[in-house]
C-alpha cells in the first residue's frame, strides 16, 4: 500500500508544472518564488578568477532581470530603484547577497560557469519594503472585533468561513446577555457561512493572452477599481510562499489541488484586463458579488490564477 501511494504521489509531482518565465540566462519560477540566473567567465583563467568571475556575471544578469520584473501593472522594480535610493541599495545588496547554488569550473577551457539563486518573497520583497514611502497597498483590515457592531449591516460582510467558532460564542454569549436582536442577526450571518464550503479563489483567465505576471496582480471590477489585494492584505503580510500576492498554474486541475487553496476553491472566469494595465484582471458584477463568500481566504491571500501558456 505505501509503495502505491508513493507512486501516486510522483505522478501527480510529475503531472504539475510550474508557472516559469525563462530567459538566455535567468528563470524565474513564480510558482515556488525564487529567480535564478547564471554566468559564465571568460576562458583562460585560474580557477578562483573564473569562479569568482563567473558569480560576478550571474549576479550582473540576476540585476538585469529583476529590473524589469513588474511590481503591479504599471511599476517596475526598475522604476522603484530610480525612485528611490533605500529601494536601489537594498536591492544592491540583495543581488551581492544572493545565494550561490553552485560554481563548476572546467579544467579544459579553464573557465567557471556559476548560477546565483534569490527568494522573491524572502530576498526580492524584503528588499522593495525598506522603503515605506514606496507600498502602494493599503493596510489590512484590523480584527474585525474592534470594529463590530451587531446593528450594522457593514458587519455581515466581514464574516467568512473561519469566523463559524467565533461567531458561535458571541451568539452564546448574546443570549446569555438577552440581546434577542444581535442573535437573530448573527444567527443569520452564520446560516450563509454553513450554506458556504469554499476555502480560497481560483481565477481562470487562461482566455486573456496579454496577461502578465506582476508581484501584486490585482482583482479589479468592470471599472478598474481594484478588489484584491486592496484592503485585504497589506504589503508587509505574508502572500505565500511565492512572494506573489496570488499562486500561479497553468493547468485548471492541478490548480485546484493547489495547497493555497485546497480543497474546494470559488472558481471565477475571466476573460480581460482593465485596459491596458496587464496584470489587473477584471471580474464581472456576479463575480464581485460572490467574492462576499470567501472574504476570510482573501485576507489570507488564498487565491491562485490560471495563467495562459
């Protein structure tokens, strides 16, 4: 039985694909976050000068590469580093400090070819967030207590699926107090989130060939007025492993075992980008309403885009 399980577990491993974006040089992995890039020095050298060349060359290529990686649909990091001189030294230093994964030198040409290795969470985002000044995210929402009010209609739609326990002790503890009116009320708001099984959002914009991947890929409505990640995450909060404000697949199945949001996700449609900033994609008026369902996966950035190949 473990050896069946083994190899279930291999073909599904095998079967997934991640979301990478190559170059002459470099990839980047969006689906495990890290950019990896190369270099090779010139020939005829002593072994510690061609390795110590060949890092040279992949931490230049590494730079190159992440100058032109999209922070949202109109900024680049480049644009960040000219804007900002804690961005640009930050990112300097990220770039020396990069991982070197490994460093081969060949005897016979006496040359070395080396690849450096970052995190886009750790390293990339890290690096973006030492200037203040620069976040464009708003701040997440405080806990949603601090706030409540059982007579305000505002508070039914800050309830989602991981609230069922806390709700069901105010309810509890309502009654114990008498309060006939916050009960009837939260009673309600806890029957739509039992009528409710979804635990994250899957966007399926395979049909949108100009999409682009961008660090904080946003959900707009049919205005352009942005949805996700809007209130719900805040620039310094986790977003995932892959350092980008949604999970990324190519495949619609394999999208919907994805571990950011197993098991049974809100499967969404989308067919555009607002105009032409290509990494805002746009959800229609019924989609918009349904997202009132899962605002609790949305605060933990649970949402994963089917990307075109």
């Amino acid at each position: 039985m473990k050896y069946i399980l083994l190899v279930l577990v291999l073909l599904y491993n095998l079967e997934a694909r991640d979301v990478v974006e190559e170059s002459d040089y470099c990839a980047i992995n969006w689906t495990k976050g890290y950019i990896e890039c190369k270099g090779e020095s010139a020939e005829g050298q002593k072994k510690y000068r061609a390795k110590r060349a060949a890092v040279v060359v992949a931490q230049r290529n590494l730079l190159e590469l992440i100058k032109g990686v999209q922070i949202d649909s109109e900024t680049t990091i480049q644009d960040g580093m000219l804007k900002s001189d804690i961005i640009r030294s930050s990112v300097s230093g990220m770039i020396k400090g990069a991982q070197i994964v490994s460093n081969k030198y060949n005897r016979k040409y006496k040359s070395s070819v080396a690849t450096v290795k970052i995190s886009i969470g750790k390293d990339l985002r890290k690096a973006l967030l030492q200037d203040d000044s620069f976040a464009k995210w708003n701040n997440i929402i405080n806990n949603f207590l601090s706030i409540f009010s059982p007579t305000s209609l505002k508070a039914q739609q800050l309830y989602a699926l991981d609230d069922k326990k806390t709700l069901e002790k105010l309810i509890k503890d309502l009654k114990e107090k008498g309060d006939k009116n916050s009960v009837i009320f939260l009673q309600k708001i806890l029957n739509q989130i039992k009528n409710s099984s979804f635990s994250g959002l899957l966007i399926d914009a395979r049909d949108i060939p100009d999409i682009k991947i961008a660090l904080n890929m946003k959900l707009v409505d049919k205005h352009g007025k942005e949805i996700y990640p809007g209130t719900y995450i805040s620039q310094k909060q986790f977003v995932g492993k892959n350092g980008v404000s949604v999970g990324l697949d190519f495949d619609i199945d394999d999208a919907k075992k994805n571990k950011r949001v197993f098991s049974e996700p809100l499967v969404v449609k989308s067919e555009k980008i607002y105009k032409k900033r290509s990494s805002d994609i746009v959800l229609n008026d019924e989609a918009v309403k349904r997202l009132q369902l899962i605002r609790s996966s949305l605060h933990k950035a649970k949402v994963v885009v089917v990307v075109p190949e």
